[in-house]
C-alpha cells in the first residue's frame, strides 16, 4: 500500500497547501528537493531571498541526485524539484532555473596538470573519478562524451562516489580526472590543489521540476519566480 498511501499523503499536502494560501504568505510551508551541486552551491541564496521576503513560510530543503528528485517529485513527497541531468517523465513540468559551466580538472602532479589543450580522442588514456550513475553530472558528462563519439565504457574509472565533494577530494589526492561543476572546483583551483586543464564541454542548465498535476500553492509561485529573477 506504499504507493497508495504516499498518495493520500500528497493529497493532503495540496489540501494544506491550498489553506495556506488564503494567508497570503504570511504562513506555509515549501518543501524542495535538490541535487547536490544546485544544494550545496546556487540553490541556498535563492532560499535566501526568499526567506527574507517572505518570512512566514517555512523552508525545508531535502538533497538527493537527479534520479531520486524526479522520483520524490513524482510522488508527491516535495513541493519543487531542483536538477542538472535531463528526465524523461510526461507527468513532470520542466523548467530553466540557471546556466552551469562543466570543467575539467586533475590533481596538481596529473600528466595532464600542464597541457594547454586535451584532444577527445586522449579521455580514455587516464583514469577518472565520476559521481554515481544516477547523477546530472555523471549524466551530462557521458553526453558529451558521445558527442565526441566516444562510448562512455570506454573510460577506465577507478572510483564512483556519491558526492561531488568526495571525487573532489580523491581527485587531489591524485586518485584520477574527473568532470564537476566550476563552482564545486573554483576554490580548489585558486588554492593549486586542483588544475584545470582546457578542454570544452558543454554548459549544462539548472532546471526546476515540479507536478503538472498539482495544486501549485503562491509560495512555489513566488519561489519560482524569485528564482527566474
């Protein structure tokens, strides 16, 4: 009855939802869930914001990778949704939140750490560490990887761990090259601990999910809006 059950808990959800807003958004509740680089790195300033002009409305932020948000959102168990990769879900609206820069990046003692330029056909030749299958970083990174026409098994990858924060860190430990967002590695390469190393990649957009089916309450309203601004 997991199923079911979810569902009679979404339905109250909208009902309350629906409740708050004869309040104006001087009380409720918004729920969002996000994968890692969006929560760790863009999402908390616009929550930010929002918290500041609307005060009344309480924020919980869940974190889970691309897969899992859909999932949640799917299901009813948040309110907005907050992804890198693309889904493939007729019941889920799909809209622009922000632009992302991929970079690639190796430990400061890599071969690669003095290159001023990296072929697609040199990718497969180094070890890599990747985030998890199931992640929008793994996911746009393997995209582009065939659109240089390479098979993404093709790569030898020593290590997949579920935080861009661990293969940031096995990275300068010298465990491989790996693909994060600039913003995960910015700090790291102005410390020298990593080194990015010219090559071009696609950008990749931030994208807000949310129920098509769904009561969309004036909180998500606003947040979405706040969020386009």
């Amino acid at each position: 009855f997991l199923t079911e059950a979810r569902a009679v808990l979404a339905r109250a959800a909208s009902a309350e939802a629906v409740l708050a807003d004869l309040a104006g958004l001087k009380r409720g509740s918004l729920h969002l869930i996000a994968s890692q680089t969006i929560s760790n790195y863009w999402l908390p300033g616009v929550m930010h914001r929002y918290r500041t002009r609307f005060p009344g409305i309480a924020m919980r932020l869940t974190i889970g990778n691309t897969e899992q948000v859909a999932a949640a959102i799917h299901d009813g168990l948040a309110d907005l949704g907050f992804i890198e990769g693309g889904i493939d879900d007729p019941t889920l609206l799909i809209l622009p939140a922000a632009d992302d820069e991929m970079v690639l990046v190796v430990g400061a003692g890599h071969v690669w750490a003095g290159r001023t330029a990296i072929a697609a056909a040199e990718l497969t030749a180094t070890r890599w560490v990747l985030r998890e299958r199931g992640s929008g970083t793994r996911a746009v990174f393997e995209g582009a990887l065939r659109g240089f026409g390479l098979d993404p098994r093709q790569l030898d990858v020593a290590l997949e761990l579920p935080s861009n924060e661990a293969v940031r860190s096995a990275v300068i430990a010298g465990a491989g090259a790996t693909v994060l967002s600039r913003a995960v590695t910015d700090a790291a390469v102005a410390a020298e601990h990593l080194v990015e190393v010219p090559f071009a990649l696609p950008r990749r957009r931030f994208l807000a999910i949310r129920h098509k089916e769904r009561h969309v309450s004036h909180a998500q309203r606003e947040f979405l809006a706040l969020m386009r601004a």
